[in-house]
C-alpha cells in the first residue's frame, strides 16, 4: 500500500519512540542492553512516565491535553530499546505463539489480530485451557502471519507488533524501512524472538542484542502492558512451581537420559535438545534430565531408529502430541512394530510421553513443567496418565503441581 494510502484511522497513535544508538531510517531504534547476558537489568525494564518534551507550558501549543501525556509512559526490551505508548495497547499483532501466549495470559487472547498457523495452535492451546475455569480462547481463523504482508498490517492496524523486528527483517521482503515505516504509521514493534535459543543476530541488529528468559520476557511485556499485577500472580505460581520441582528433583545420578522429538511420520524424526539456552527449553531445563545423545545431536536433526536405539533414552517426549490431530497411539505403534524401534528402553518401558509446544507463553510453560516433572519423575511428582487423545489430563487436585483457579483469575482479572 503507498503511503498516501494509508487510511487516516492508522495515524491515531504516536508512534514508537525508540532510544539507543542504532539508527534505522526515520527512527533511532537502538538496543538495550548489550551485553548478551541471560539476565536483563531491571532498572531498564521497569515501566517510566516518558518525556514528551511538551514542558510545563500552559498555552496548549502542544495540542495534547495534559491527561492525554499523563498516560504516556515507556516500556524497554531489546532490539528496540526503549518504547514510548499513548496507551495501553488492546489489539495485538503476533507472530510466534510465545508472543501470542503472553497477550493470553494478560487476559488478551481474544484481541489478537495474528500469529503463526492460528487454526493449528488454536486447537494445541485449547487443549490446555480446557482445565483453566472460565477461561476461554479463539484464535481460529486469524491471520496467519508466519511471512507477514507489510499491507496487512496496515489492514489489522493493531495496536502493538508484539514481534521481534529482527526476526522480521531475515526475510527478503522486509527492510529497516519497512519496519520504520509501520512503527510510525502504525503502532510499535515490542518484542524479542532470537532469545529462543540465542540466536545471532544479523545486519543492524547484531552486536548490541540481548538475550531473555521467558518469564523475564513475559515481565517487560507486562509492563509495556500496564499489566504489573497479573504477570505478579503469574510469576508468584511459577516460583512455587519451580520451589516444588527443585525440592523434589532427585540427585543427578537417578535422573533418567530422554531425548524430545517430533515427528509426522517415522520417515522423519526431528530430535531437539533438552538444556540448551534459550525460552525453548524453559520447561525441560528446571527438570534437569540426561540427554540421551549427549550433545552429539543438534537441535532440529533428523535420526532414525538406529541412532534413537544407540542413545536409548529412558524417556522419550513427543512434541504436539497434544495438537487434536496427532494419534498418540499410532505413533507409539509406529515405534513399538519396528524391530529397533521396539528395542529403545522407552518404548520397552511404555515411557513415550507427549508435549505440547516449545514456542510457548508463560501458561503454557506451567502446564509442560508440571507435566514433564511428572513425565520424568513418576515417583517424585506423582504418575503421568498414559495418554492418547483429548485434552490435558484432569489430575486429581492433590497431585496438581500448580493452582488452576489462581491462573485461571489471573488471566480473568480477577485479582
């Protein structure tokens, strides 16, 4: 769309001010941080009333009533830096179901205008939300924004980009410019992708990023949000839950080896690593396991039966095992009726579990925590329920690593 095309309803936010050191067409979008370290500094995170430079001046020449930059305030994450807002943003543009994930535990799942295959996660993330009461989750049908249309955005004229412009900038269609071009005519990019597995930056972007834990993420979000009380309930059931799992945990040397794969069809076995750093592994790494390939596997590496037998892992965890259309049960036939598949110890042992996602927001994060706790330590957790369809177990109350209803408030506002 030309820009004297732009409908006048996408110009009725400021847009993003960004601060640092990098400049970037029209804006200066620079990085906070910098250091590459897994831990932000929390004074720049912290949410502050931002300096519109109107001044005391009483004469109106501004042309902003005073309530109107009393509600300004800013919020920083790495690669933007610091972001001003007129306003607490209400539609929101995703593009990974991290992002997707933190606007549904801020009680905006329903205002998301796009994120990557909705109709997919749509059913993987409902299967959770089946056990949260009187929450509720429809991203059926929404764009799919995986390779994002610059139009497009103007077209959902979404209040924030919850995405990571350096993730959006890798594909050919997308420039410094362009990102420019829709955080000032549009609203704001806020968010931060590469902290997946600590990827490296590239062009502009590279040399000055830094890196996010996901509830670390989630925190800033919230923030930029105006949200401060419902990532605190959030973050409070996350610390019980990882004070249990580390009470609980047994000495190294009785925690079983597992490998996490992912597969459509036994052709092609993806295999993922357990502890690397990054958000991806932020439901495995508390729980410490053995990887059974011991770093001899990348993540993302494709091996057969042959190589799964060689590391024979005590636990095998099989990601979208929750998604509605995968057949739990067809998968482990497929494993149980090879003749090496069969020999694996996990099979042996009927220890193949599933899982959900590893792009996944804080809610989601609680249900594969407690589910992986209990996946790996039976005996220290209480037994997983062998499952093949349907939604997230119901485990009896006593044997609940985590509060539903505090989550299920949380989200709901019910503080």
């Amino acid at each position: 769309m030309p820009n004297d095309e732009v409908p006048a309803a996408s110009t009725r936010r400021a847009f993003a001010k960004y601060g640092g050191s990098v400049a970037l067409g029209g804006l200066l979008a620079g990085c906070s941080g910098g250091s590459g370290s897994d831990s932000p500094d929390a004074d720049e995170n912290e949410s502050a009333p931002a300096d519109d430079g109107s001044g005391d001046s009483s004469d109106g020449s501004s042309g902003e009533s005073e309530d109107a930059a009393d509600e300004r305030y800013t919020a920083s994450i790495s690669p933007m830096g610091e972001v001003a807002f007129e306003s607490a943003p209400e539609t929101v543009f995703t593009r990974l179901t991290h992002h997707a994930g933190m606007a549904f535990a801020l009680g905006r799942g329903d205002d998301v205008t796009a994120l990557h295959a909705p109709d997919y996660y749509d059913g993987l993330w409902n299967q959770f939300v089946e056990r949260l009461p009187g929450v509720s989750l429809d991203w059926s049908g929404l764009y799919s924004s995986w390779q994002p249309d610059k139009e497009k955005l103007y077209a959902l004229d979404s209040d924030v980009h919850l995405a990571d412009p350096a993730w959006i900038t890798r594909q050919d269609a997308w420039s410094p410019e362009d990102i420019d071009e829709i955080a000032e005519r549009v609203s704001p990019w806020f968010g931060n992708s590469l902290s997946d597995r600590h990827q490296d930056p590239t062009g502009e972007w590279a040399g000055d990023y830094q890196y996010y834990g996901l509830w670390e993420q989630f925190e800033i979000v919230a923030d930029a949000f105006r949200e401060r009380e419902r990532y605190e309930a959030l973050a409070a059931v996350h610390d019980d839950l990882l004070a249990t799992i580390e009470e609980g945990l047994p000495p190294e040397s009785e925690r079983p080896t597992a490998v996490m794969i992912a597969a459509h069809d036994i052709e092609s076995i993806y295999a993922y690593t357990l502890s690397n750093p990054g958000f991806l592994t932020s439901h495995t790494r508390p729980l410490g396991p053995h990887d059974a390939f011991e770093g001899s596997v990348e993540s993302g590496t494709i091996v057969d039966f042959e190589t799964m037998l060689e590391a024979d892992p005590d636990v095998i965890l099989y990601l979208g095992g929750f998604e509605p259309g995968t057949d739990m049960a067809g998968r482990r036939a497929a494993f149980e009726e090879d003749p090496v598949g069969s020999e694996i110890t996990a099979i042996k042992n009927d220890r193949m579990h599933p899982q959900g996602a590893r792009y996944q927001g804080p809610v989601l994060n609680l249900f594969q925590l407690e589910m992986t706790a209990k996946q790996l330590y039976p005996d220290e957790f209480g037994a997983w329920p062998r499952y093949e369809e349907g939604p997230y177990p119901e485990i009896p109350e006593a044997e609940r690593l985590f509060d539903r209803q505090r989550v299920a408030d949380a989200i709901n506002g019910d503080l």
